[in-house]
C-alpha cells in the first residue's frame, strides 16, 4: 500500500513536496498508482494547521487568508486519459483529535447578518466531537473529504477562470488566480492556478457530507494519469454548511481508484457523480431520528413577495432555526455554530409558486439533556 505523509506540526508551505492548494494540470504527481490500489493520503485542515487549539478569536487576525485549501497529491492514476470516469471509494477517513468551526466578516451564507467572527474548538474523542464553547452539545462522526478532485485540462482553466471573472464583472463573487498564499508558490502554477474555494467539473470543495466511508466519488477525467488530490477533512457538517466552515479537521483518507474507460465520454458525463451502498451515517443521524424543523419562503423582511427564490427562502429557514435556537438560550453566534455543523437544509417544494419552501431540519438528539 502507497501512502503520502505529512508533519501536521508544518504548514503546506513548508513541506510544498506533500501537496498543493491551487488547481493546474502542470503539478507533478507524488505517486503512481494502478487501479484498485489502495492508497492512504494524510491530510491537513482546511486553514493549513494555523488554527491551534489555545487560539481565540483574537488570534485569527493576520492569518494567511488565501491558504484554503492545503490538498494532499496530487496521485497519477495508471491508464487514466480524457474521456474516463475515474471513481474514487473512500476506505476509511480517520480523524484527528481537534477540530474547529469559525465564522469570519465577509463570509458565510448570511455574511451581513454575522459580521463579527466567532471560533469554537472540538475535542473528538470516540466517535464524538464536543466543544466548550458549545456546552451539553455532543455531534456524532460523520467523517468525510470536503474537498476532493483531480487536474482540469489547460482549456478548462481556461474556460474557467474566464467565466468566474465574467461573473465577476457583472457584480457577482469569485475567487480569481491569486499567487498569494499559493502552493506552488512560483511560477505559472501560482500564476494562473484556480483557486480551491468554489467546487466545479473536476469536482474540489462540493462539501456533500453524504461522502462518507464507503461512498464512491465518480470524476469525468480530463488529463492522463486523472491526478486526484484531497483535503478539507470535516468531522461534521450540516447541509449548507452555512457559516462557511464545518468541524474542520485534518484527517487521513484511504481510497481505492477504479476506472470505467470512455465512460465519461460515451454518455457525455461532465459533472461528478457520488454513490454510497448502504447507510451514510448511522440511520438515526442520518434521517435524523428526533428533530425539529424550521420553514423559508421567498417573502422579504419588508412583506414584499418574490418567487421561485430557493435562495431568499433557504436564507429564512435558517434565520428561523436560529431565532429557534435563541429561544432556547443560545447566543445568535453559538445559534449559526450549530447550523452550520448539525442543520440540514432540504428543498420542500420547488413548485408550487411563489412560494417554493426550504425546511431546516435540527437533530434534537445532539442535545445531553
């Protein structure tokens, strides 16, 4: 069995021959496999092992902010050419034993709502993560890689980078090609290379908690050899992910590549795909057993009606769960910790005009009494 490790008391910088955090068909594999190989890849959090468990909010000012996120790879997978599927089955995701969630200004999914950051810590300990700053809350493992992907081809960066700066120029958000912070850190791999925040075609940063140990990740490949890297490891994390982060972690992944040759080219399969035989999580996480839920609709602060606006009515689910979760005598911050590591947002309906409806489901059962 192959492996690639790494000294979690160093940052990616420091040890660049472990990995990347910049996507570019020009960085140069650490390992050859050949299908159905296993392989065990040791992985960093998603801030590059900057955020220690002594550190306070305090501390994350003057943080290298364009770190995210450290990749372990990338691995050159025998056989694999253009038009291939590559499936990549996760083994096992070990976790480490600190974890931490944040909200910072100018991020998250109700980032002018939550303007000053926050930090809380997670020991995890047999299958459990608990926190002091979020006292009597105990979240079970669902350990996955919330980033996973392999190499775009040149004409995809490309393509890429230029539709994320159209949208950027219409007004909309994008993290465009920044050497800063980059890894590589010369070159036109820091240059050019498309930054890991936003997931794509290759796949990246789609942060599906349901990537679980057992599941299967599907990629159409679009350079030989695939070049498949992996990072983010998250403890936990509810659907959205809202504030931004999850339990970040680092983590060690075992996977095994499988290839379906001109799979991806055959039925014209641009987009990944995932799979899992059998249960994600434990069932009575992952229905979950005991909750409450909250509702969105598109109906703005001011009464004003907006239709088919999944967004307006995901962002009033969640205000919701949040002023639920005050009720109950949670601060709004500790409220936002806890949608972003245990609230599932799930579309109720898409149809049934104006009033498409997004429900925010909360696992009572993360409660000890």
């Amino acid at each position: 069995m192959q492996s690639i490790t790494i000294d979690r008391s160093k940052r990616l910088k420091d040890q660049p021959h472990t990995g990347h955090n910049r996507w570019h068909p020009d960085i140069p594999p650490l390992l050859a496999v050949d299908p159905g190989e296993e392989v065990v890849l040791e992985t960093r959090d998603a801030s590059d092992c900057q955020i220690l468990p002594h550190m306070t909010v305090a501390d994350l000012v003057g943080l290298d902010s364009k770190v995210a996120h450290p990749l372990t790879g990338p691995v050159y997978v025998k056989g694999a050419k253009p038009g291939d599927l590559l499936e990549i089955e996760y083994l096992d995701i070990v976790p480490q034993p600190h974890g931490w969630t944040r909200h910072r200004p100018g991020a998250g999914f109700l980032r002018d709502v939550f303007t000053e950051p926050y930090l809380a810590h997670w020991d995890i300990t047999d299958g459990w993560a608990t926190s002091p700053q979020l006292p009597g809350v105990r979240i079970p493992n669902g350990a996955f890689m919330g980033t996973a992907g392999i190499a775009p081809s040149q004409a995809q960066m490309e393509a890429w980078t230029r539709r994320e700066a159209a949208l950027v120029g219409r007004g909309g958000i994008a993290f465009l090609p920044d050497p800063q912070d980059a890894v590589p850190a010369q070159g036109m791999i820091a240059q050019e290379g498309l930054r890991t925040l936003p997931p794509r075609e290759n796949c990246g940063n789609v942060d599906a908690k349901q990537l679980t140990k057992g599941s299967r990740l599907l990629i159409p490949v679009n350079v030989e050899g695939a070049l498949y890297s992996v990072g983010d490891g998250h403890f936990a994390q509810g659907d959205s992910e809202c504030c931004i982060t999850a339990i970040e972690m680092g983590a060690t992944a075992a996977v095994r590549f499988r290839l379906h040759a001109g799979e991806a080219a055959r039925h014209n399969i641009r987009w990944p795909r995932f799979a899992h035989p059998g249960y994600f999580a434990a069932p009575e996480w992952a229905v979950p057993r005991n909750f409450i839920a909250t509702m969105g609709m598109p109906i703005r602060d001011d009464g004003t009606q907006e239709g088919e606006d999944l967004t307006l009515a995901a962002r009033n689910a969640l205000l919701n769960m949040i002023a639920l979760l005050q009720e109950r005598g949670w601060s709004r911050e500790q409220a936002y910790i806890l949608c972003s590591v245990a609230v599932d947002l799930r579309i109720s309906n898409a149809v049934d005009l104006p009033n498409v409806t997004v429900s925010a489901f909360l696992p009572e059962d993360i409660f000890q009494g």
